[in-house]
C-alpha cells in the first residue's frame, strides 16, 4: 500500500507506506524530509540504485533488517505523522 512519489527524480524518492519507508530506516536510510499532502504523510529518501534492489526484496519478501531497528522505525514513524508540513532535518528523525 501506500503512494510513492518521486519529488526530485533523479536525488529523491518519496513513499507514503510506513512499512516500506521503516524499511527504509532499518536499512540505513536516514529520512530527508517530511511532508503532509491532502491529509497524507509522505517520508522522502535520498534515492540510490540499492534502493531499487532493496524494493525488489521487499517485493519478494526477502528483504533482511533487524527486528529491531524494524519496529523502532515503525514506532518513529508512527509519531511523525503530520496534518501539516514541516521538515525532518530540523527536528533530528534519524538517530545516528
């Protein structure tokens, strides 16, 4: 599920499906941007080509994370869902 958005095709890829985009997080991916557009939340990535194979994976269903990381992505995401825009960098998404 989800929307996938690509805001600037060739730097950033953007998804609205919080288990693809914690996913995303448990692999290393730290989150540029987050934006609410009509009443959805979308998590925006610097786009990379082991992004591709990372989404062909989770396709399959045979992509590997920690399950913690995993869940701790799940549980950060959830708390930044946004009725309205603001940005991630300013408010330190990613812990690392």
């Amino acid at each position: 599920g989800g929307w996938v958005m690509p805001l600037d095709p060739k730097h950033n890829y953007a998804t609205s499906d919080l288990y693809w985009a914690a996913a995303l997080v448990a692999s290393g991916y730290p989150i540029l941007d987050i934006e609410c557009i009509r009443g959805q939340t979308f998590w925006s990535f610097e786009r990379t080509d082991a992004m591709n194979t990372q989404r062909i994976h989770w396709a399959n269903k045979t992509l590997q994370v920690s399950a913690r990381e995993y869940a701790d992505a799940i549980t950060m995401l959830k708390s930044s869902v946004v009725r309205e825009p603001r940005r991630a960098q300013s408010e330190g998404w990613r812990e690392g």
